[in-house]
C-alpha cells in the first residue's frame, strides 16, 4: 500500500520544524545549549509557542537539535568515503573528519558538548549517543571488511579490531578541542600514516 502524499498542512509543519532546528543550531552553537526558548524563538521569526508545539519542551528541543547535528556530521563523513576501495575509504573517512574536527566552527564545538552531556548531565541524550556510536562502529568494521575482501587492506587483520579502534581514535580527536588546532590536526596525521602504514598489503 503507498503512502499518501504529504499534506499542503503537513509540509508547512516540517518546514517550519526544520526553521526552528536550524535557528537552535545556530544559536545553541553560539550560546550554548542553556540558550532560551525566547531567543531560538526570536532567531527563527516565531512565537514561543511555536517552540512549545513542536517540541514540547526545551530538552525536546535539545534532543532534536542532537539528532540533527550528528544526522548532519554523519552524512559529510559518509559522503566523503562513499567511493573507492575499502582502503582507500576508510583513508578519506579519516580525513573527512580530521578536516571538520580541526575546522573549530561553532558548529562543532556545539556537537563536541552535546555528546559530552550525553555522558553527563543529560542523560534522555544517552540512548541516542549510544546508537549513534553504534553505527558508526559497523560503518568503520564494514570500510575495513571490504579492504580485506577487495585485497586494499591486509587480510590478515582483524576488521572489527581495526574499525573499532579507527572509530575510538576519532572519537578522542573530537573532544580534545581544547589544544590548538595544528596540535590536533598533527596528531590525526600522524595517526592516518600509522593506519595507512598498518593495513597496507
């Protein structure tokens, strides 16, 4: 059975949601995520209750603007490494992310927090973290898998070993926001020539 269409009504709500997601980026970005209701509000041109409506409470909000921020990430990141072989994928993977980790963009800095509080002070944001974290593990073991099947990466090597710890390596880049930027992008260099060096037949 297929679905029907999407109403005129039902279009405008999204578009609207999608208004209010982006102007809580941009101002949780700028803020932080303690940012009110009133000024995402007053960002995205709409009335508080409008707020209210679609998300039904500022950690609604909090949590919409967390899926999207990784739904965002996650697509750059894919995109980057969707051709090739498996090496030379998850290679790219590496840099695609290298690249927006040391970008320092508010953006960033914003999704660096949210995963932080995920662990700590807001817990509803765990269970999204965690299948997050999820899929990028099995995105990084399938990128090795098919180096080993199309001979790009050293059969001998444990795929799931290797996208596991490509995947905690990436993870500890994105949070140590605090060094400087060419600190931290000599250090996912020097990290890519020891992976490169590692799973080259």
């Amino acid at each position: 059975m297929s679905k029907s269409p999407p109403t005129a009504r039902a279009t405008a709500a999204e578009q609207t949601r999608t208004r209010l997601i982006d102007a809580a980026i941009d101002r949780f970005a700028a803020d932080g995520p303690g940012a009110s209701f009133d000024q995402v509000a007053a960002d995205a041109g709409v009335t508080k209750g409008a707020l209210y409506h679609h998300f039904g409470s500022k950690d609604g909000l909090v949590e919409a603007v967390y899926r999207e921020a990784i739904r965002r990430h996650a697509a750059r990141v894919v995109d980057a490494s969707g051709t090739g072989s498996g090496r030379e994928r998850l290679l790219a993977l590496i840099d695609s992310s290298a690249r927006l980790y040391t970008s320092r963009t508010p953006f960033y800095g914003l999704l660096t927090q949210l995963h932080l509080h995920a662990g700590t002070s807001r817990p509803e944001l765990a269970d999204i973290a965690r299948r997050v974290q999820q899929r990028q593990r099995e995105h990084m073991i399938g990128l090795a898998e098919l180096g080993r099947r199309d001979g790009s990466i050293r059969a001998d090597l444990d795929a799931e070993a290797l996208g596991l710890t490509v995947n905690a390596a990436l993870e500890g880049f994105l949070v140590q926001q605090l060094e400087p930027a060419a600190v931290q992008r000599g250090w996912i260099t020097a990290f890519r020539s020891l992976i490169q060096e590692m799973i080259t037949p």
